[in-house]
C-alpha cells in the first residue's frame, strides 16, 4: 500500500513534469449557474465569424503587430508595448490576465506566433502546418513554404500535459523574439489537442530549467541557445506581467539581463531546492494575508508563468482562507467578500510579497461573494504550491539558469504600471462573456465565463462560443489514465 502510494505520488510528478498548466475548473458551488455556466466555462474563444471587427478577434489597446496574413486565430490578444530596456520583448496577454505570451517570427516569414512563456516546461513547440485539428485550424500554424531556412527532421516528439497532448517532429530555424534572433530547435506540433482550442497562444515557450522527460523537445532552450552564441551575456531572464485593468500594457521578458527600473532595492535570491523535473522551486518561508501568518511550514513554490492562479493543497488552501473574515469552500473553491482588501502574502528568505486582492480576488458568483484565485488543489507533492500569474503581476521575477536561483523584485508602487493600489474587484469588467451570468454585475476582468484555473490553458475564455466542453473530466481522466499507466509499467 505505501509503495504503491508513493509510486502513484512519483508517478503523479512524472506526468506533469513535461507539463506547464493544469486542467482546472473549479466549481465555485454556484447553483444557480449550473450546467450551462460550467458548460460556459469551457467554451473557447469565438469562433471568427462571431467576431466581425477585426480578423484577429476584438484587439483591443495597442496593436503592435499586425499580422502579414491571417490565418485563424480569432482569439483576443492584447498586445503590449514594445519594451526600451534592451534584449527585452514585450509580453502581450489575453485581456483578462490568464495567459502571457510573447510574439516571435520564424526564419525569414513574417507570420507572428504567440508563444506562452512557460517557465514550468523546457519544450518549445509551434504549431505546425500539417497539423489538421481543430486546435491548430484556429491558430497560426508554421511550416515549409513560411521561411526559406527552415529545416525539419524527423525526429517525434511528443507531450503530454495534464491538459492534453502535443507531438510532431522537431525543426530548426532562426527564431527572432524582440530585436534578437537566434537559431533554435522547436517542435513542430502535426496533432495538437483540443484543449488548446480554448487559449490564444500558437505554440509555448518553455523557460523551464530542463527535465528529464524522454521523448520531449530535447534541445537546448532558448535562453541557453542565446548565451551560448553570445547574443545574451547571462543565462537569466526576468518577468513583469501587466495586469489588464490597470491599461497600461507594459508587460515584458527581459532577456539576460534585469530590468532595474522593474523594481526597487536588490533582487532577493533564493536557491532552487533540488528537483530534476526543471521547476523552479523555492522554499517558502511563511505565507498568510495582511500581517498575519499561517504557521505552514516547509512549504516550497513552483514559480509557474504558464498557470494564472495560485494551486495548493486543500489544507493549506483553507488555512490561507482562514485570514479572510467571511470566507467560505465549495469544495476546491472559496468565495470571499467582494470587498476584500487584504493582501495575501508569501514570504520567501526574509522578505515578504503581497498579492494585491485586485489579482487573488476573481469575478462575482450569485452568491454576492467573490471568487478566490487560490485554488485548494494538490498539483504536485503535499508541501508543493504551484504559483502563477497573480504573483507575477506582482512582483519583478528573475530566473536564472547558472546560478539555479529564482530572484523576486519588489515593484515600486509609484511606478506605472505596477498597480499596486488597491483597486476594488468591482473595476469594470473589460471583455465580454458569453453566457449570461446570472448575476452579471460582471465584476472584473474575470467574467464569470471564464475558468478560474491556472493554467494557461484551463482558462481563458473572453468570449465563450462554442466548444462542447466535456473535456474537463476528460482532461482528468487523461491525467489519471497517464498516471496509472506509469503505475503499471
Ligand atoms: C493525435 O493524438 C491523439 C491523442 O494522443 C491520438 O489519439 C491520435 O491518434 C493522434 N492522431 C494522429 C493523426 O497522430
Ligand atoms: C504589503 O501590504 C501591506 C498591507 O497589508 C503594506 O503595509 C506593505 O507595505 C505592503 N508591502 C509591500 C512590499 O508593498
């Protein structure tokens, strides 16, 4: 029995390791709602022809990049400025905070495909032109006849993630994200799932430290690739993430080097605890809600761009909540007061970060609470919390890869764009959702269509459409199936 528990467990931490996001759809315990807001909650982007104004989907705020030739992808991406700090690129998003991606182009094409920054994964992937599923129909898709210099092999690779599954083969060509280019092996995805039907990105970029996961990408990263010719002069990079409603659309990637003007004071370095599956994991030194402490010990954060909310074990989940006056569960799910002002805090060596309530706070349920984005979910081991974009917004994070250490910035408040005011969750909602939700005051950004999740792909959802949505227990069955499967091997 205890050997074939931690066999599960091990096994449990095989399957993601490749992995960036987690399938999550939490029930809030909003009755009212029922089956047609879950069912909501899984509809994807809309299809194109529900969304005349603009081939790419209702753009909204600055945009960029136009696209030489459209292809499918109608999603919504916000595109943010291009950064000044040098070797940075600018990290665009989906408009409700979910999913961060960064544009790049391909060999000599001109096509943009957004990748998702997933510093939890090390495999780079684009979707491919021969891939006929429905995932890469409405997404852009890269292959010969795009870029003169691409050159493709045969060697498969193949993913699975805890939301579904990619494979193909691998290729190389010179990959140019912001002003800097270099070569790069990526796989070129010919069957991507259709979990990826929900999300905006093309492809993901994996920033994680590398795994040991056969049968994935196996080639050098991006930032490795770029230091080891010369193009970058440390092996780092560095996250700020905007946060929508601030509007102000300054998110980016910072590459071998920090952004001093990211944040005030030194980083604060902490060492990766050891883990062969390329997390970056660190310890945690105590986490509670405004001043006031949980006695959780011995906890550690996997530090995951590719997840947007906060996941931890249930217990740990309750007792985080335990700090806010009127908080109450539903199973994996908690609802607090709307008005909520606390901030929640993480303290990793002797400095303490906020998570200001405008980003752990979510939509309105018809109960008159709120939804939290931290998840009482186990992802990983019992003492492992997954942490995602709502820290980020938050605080300037730098990873690097030589020294195996993650580096957290604290952003100056009286910087723009860095939000640190305590707006209220009731800021006016910027996207449209589909379903009527029932109490559609429509707080915030996260419109009660969305699935409050972590992941980049458990989400997202501006404008829900259509997809018959039965994958979440399908992605769980998935997820358990592949567990068993290394069970009984
Ligand atoms: C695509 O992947 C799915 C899931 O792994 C698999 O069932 C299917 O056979 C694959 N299709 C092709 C054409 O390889
Ligand atoms: C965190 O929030 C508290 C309020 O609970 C505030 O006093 C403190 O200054 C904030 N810390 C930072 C680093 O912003």
């Amino acid at each position: 029995m205890l050997i074939r528990l931690s066999t599960w467990t091990a096994a449990c931490a095989l399957v993601p390791s490749a992995v960036a996001f987690y399938p999550i759809e939490p029930d809030y315990g909003d009755s009212s709602n029922g089956n047609s807001e879950r069912r909501a909650a899984l509809s994807p982007p809309s299809h194109p022809s529900s969304n005349t104004n603009s081939p790419r989907g209702s753009v909204t705020l600055p945009l960029r990049r136009v696209p030489i030739s459209s292809r499918q992808n109608s999603y919504n991406i916000v595109n943010n400025k291009d950064p000044s700090h040098a070797n940075s690129v600018a990290v665009d998003q989906d408009g409700n905070d979910l999913s961060y991606m960064a544009a790049i182009t391909i060999g000599n094409s001109k096509e943009e495909y957004h990748l998702l920054l997933d510093s939890a994964a090390s495999n780079t992937w684009v979707m491919g032109q021969d891939c006929a599923t429905d995932a890469c129909r409405r997404h852009n898709t890269f292959g010969e006849g795009d870029s003169d210099t691409l050159k493709t092999d045969s060697t498969t690779f193949d993913i699975t993630y805890g939301t579904g599954s990619v494979s193909g083969t691998t290729a190389s060509d010179t990959i140019h994200i912001g002003s800097l280019s270099n070569e790069l092996t990526f796989g070129l995805a010919t069957n991507v799932s259709s979990e990826f039907e929900a999300y905006p990105m093309d492809g993901i970029l994996g920033l994680g430290r590398g795994d040991n996961v056969d049968g994935t990408v196996e080639a050098k990263g991006i930032i490795e690739a770029l230091h080891t010719s010369g193009v970058i002069s440390a092996k780092l990079y560095g996250v700020h993430f905007s946060r929508a409603s601030d509007g102000v659309n300054d998110g980016e990637l910072n590459l071998g080097e920090p952004n001093k003007d990211r944040y005030s004071g030194d980083l604060n370095w902490q060492d990766n605890v050891d883990n062969d599956r390329g997390f970056w994991e660190v310890p945690i030194m105590g986490a509670g809600a405004d001043g006031t402490t949980t006695n959780l010990k011995g906890r550690t954060g996997i530090m995951d761009t590719g997840t947007s909310y906060m996941l931890i074990p249930e217990d740990d989940a309750i007792a985080m909540h335990k700090l806010i006056d009127g908080y109450s569960q539903s199973g994996e799910t908690f609802s607090v007061p709307c008005d909520t002002k606390k901030p929640i805090q993480i303290t990793f060596g002797s400095q303490t970060y906020n998570i200001s309530s405008t980003d752990w706070v979510g939509g309105t349920l018809s109960s008159g609470g709120c939804k939290s984005n931290i998840i009482g979910r186990q992802t990983f081991g019992e003492t492992q919390w997954l942490i995602g974009d709502v820290f980020f917004k938050n605080v300037y994070t730098v990873f690097d890869l030589d020294k195996s250490k993650v580096g957290f910035g604290v952003k100056d408040p009286t910087a723009s764009g860095n939000g640190n005011e305590e707006t209220s969750s009731q800021a006016p909602s910027t996207t449209t959702s589909a379903g009527a939700s029932p109490t559609a005051s429509s707080s915030e950004t996260l419109s009660t269509t969305s699935v409050p999740g972590t992941s980049a792909t458990s989400q997202s959802i501006q404008q829900g459409g259509a997809r018959q949505g039965s994958s979440h227990e399908s992605m769980l069955a998935l997820l358990g199936a592949v567990a068993l499967l290394v069970v009984f091997v």
